[in-house]
C-alpha cells in the first residue's frame, strides 16, 4: 500500500479532523475563520455528505459533530497560514 492510498480510507462523523482537512482541501483560503464560524449548518453538512471518502449520513449528524468539525476546519486554516 503506497502513502497515496491513506487518502481514499474511509471515515465518518467521529473524524472531525479528516472532515475538517477534506472541507480545507476543496475551499482552501476562500473561507477564513471568521467565515468558517459564520457557515450554516445546513450547508457546512451538505458539503461534508459530499466529500468521496465520508460514509457516514445527514441522520447522524449533530450540532456537535457540526461544532467540531468548525473548530478543526479553523485550526487546520490557521496552521496553513
């Protein structure tokens, strides 16, 4: 298995942190963290049902998950930066 396949393993709403560094990937510095924490959740779980590796469902979801995954999508943009 070379490194290039770590990133098609799958994951689910426990791995706030790939769901955090896949919404950084695709948006890049289009959202800083002031707009990052200003997202809907609507859309913030919209985007994340549509990330390839993500197997989990919008029924899973929770405002938690949601907060946590804002929180990690802003550390992950500040250590870009």
């Amino acid at each position: 298995m070379s490194f290039k396949d770590f990133n098609d393993f799958p994951f689910g709403w426990a791995d706030h942190e790939d769901i955090a560094i896949a919404l950084y990937d695709r948006f890049g510095d289009e959202f800083g963290q002031d707009k990052i924490y200003r997202i809907r959740f609507t859309d913030l779980l919209d985007w994340i049902v549509e990330i390839p590796q993500f197997t989990g469902t919008r029924e899973q979801s929770s405002e938690e998950h949601l907060e946590q995954i804002q929180a990690k999508w802003v550390y992950e943009w500040r250590e870009n930066q």
